[in-house]
C-alpha cells in the first residue's frame, strides 16, 4: 500500500491543475463511534491518524494550504462533558504533532472566533503557531470556533468600524476590498472542498470563501479516511472541468 500510495502522489503532484487549496470537512466522528458502542469522543481521538495522514499527503503533494473544519461555533452547543474533552484533545494533539509537523516544514495558522476557547488551549496554539512560523511550507488552517456566517459579519463590522475611522472609503467597498476584512485575508479561496460521512451540505463552512470551489463528498466517515481517499477526492477534481461562471464556445448555458 505504502509504494502504490508514494506512486500516485508522484504521479499527481506533477498534475499542472493540482489544487493549490483543499478544504476539509471532517465529519462523522460520532457515528463512527456510535457504531462500536464507543463514547463520541473515542471517534474524535480515531480522526488523529486521519488528519495525520491527511497532512502528510497534502505536505508531501505540494499544496499550498490545506484547512481543515476542527471545530465550530455551533459545536459549542454540545454537551460541556464532550466541548471540555474536545479542547483538552485539541491541546494534546498539537502538542504530540508539533515534531512533525516541524519535520515537515508546515506552517500552522488558525481562524475563527479564537478568543472563546479556553486560555490553556489558547496558549497552546499560540505557542505552537509561534515555534512554526519560519517555516516555509504548505499553511495548515485550522478553522477553530468557526462560522461562516460569524466570519462575514465579523467582516462587516471590521469594514464598519474602518469607514467610521476614515480609514477605508464605503464607495471603495467591492469583493476584492471586503476581502481584506476576513480573518486570514491572504488565503486564497479552496480550489477543492472534501466532505466526510455522505452528508451534502456545508455546514456554515467558508460561506465566503467557497464561491467556486470544487465540492467532492465521501461516504467515508472520517476516522476511516486515509490517504487513499484524499487521493480519490483530488483525482475526481481533476477530471473537472472550472469556468468561474464562464462557458466554451458551444457550450450550453449553465450557470457554473
């Protein structure tokens, strides 16, 4: 398994249309651990060797980031016992990936409303964003008390306050300027966004940023994905045609 993966990576990392973007949306950790009468969390500690794989293969195909859905506004909402074991999960595993990811010359950003999280949590990723920050390679996006929706009003009321100081022009407001508002405005937007456990929606995810993104959803529930499933995602990219709105010559009058 391990030469026919290293193949196809070869292979594919000298596609000229490889995505430069992927995003993830990493779900079905509960139904996974439901399956073997497992408490929820022991499914989000089986996702580790998933996003473990996922980032060595993104790292080692050339990508330029790869972002990945780890926890959202919403999932504040769930029982305190689990959001207090997740935040604990998350600072453990940055700091039981910090070599490899070092090793990799990955550098590691976060986005979201980060000033919820715990402080311990906070400090850790802080820490951990600082010790990566003269590396030179693919940006690992972790998307942490995310919404999309958050985002853009966050955005708007980053732009409001802007036009209120006189240092921005609301007659100069266009999609390129609003960008500058979001939370990582130099991320360009996902050529790719990848979809676990079969569920067709987007949860709240990058409601900005996935304007023209390629969408590919997987029955596969995440602790299950591994590197071969990423590949299968990027192959069915490519075998995409992206026009951005545009059409060939001859082409029918589809809107995408």
């Amino acid at each position: 398994m391990g030469d026919s993966i290293d193949r196809a990576i070869d292979e594919l990392k000298a596609h000229p249309a490889l995505p430069r973007h992927v995003a993830v949306i990493m779900d079905g950790n509960g139904r996974w651990a439901k399956k073997r009468m497992l408490p929820r969390l022991a499914g989000h500690r089986a996702g580790t060797e998933s996003v473990r794989a996922t980032i060595r293969t993104s790292a080692k195909l050339g990508l330029s980031a790869l972002s990945l859905y780890t926890f959202s506004l919403e999932n504040w909402n769930r029982p305190r016992l689990e959001v207090d074991g997740l935040m604990r999960f998350l600072g453990e595993v940055l700091r039981s990936e910090y070599l490899e990811l070092a090793e990799n010359n990955i550098r590691l950003r976060a986005i979201g409303r980060l000033g919820m999280l715990p402080r311990e949590t906070l400090d850790t990723l802080d820490e951990t964003i600082g010790k990566l920050s003269g590396n030179t390679g693919m940006i690992l996006n972790l998307c942490l008390s995310y919404g999309g929706r958050a985002e853009i009003v966050d955005a708007a009321r980053k732009l409001a306050a802007a036009v209120q100081e006189r240092s921005f022009a609301a007659d100069d407001l266009d999609e390129k300027s609003f960008r500058r508002f979001l939370y990582d405005p130099d991320l360009a937007d996902p050529d790719l966004l990848i979809r676990t456990s079969g569920e067709m929606r987007l949860s709240n995810f990058f409601l900005w940023q996935l304007a023209y993104t390629e969408i590919v959803v997987t029955e596969t529930l995440w602790p299950d994905f591994r590197e071969e499933h990423l590949l299968a995602a990027i192959r069915e990219y490519l075998g995409r045609e992206r026009r951005f709105g545009t059409v060939r010559e001859g082409a029918g009058d589809d809107v995408g």
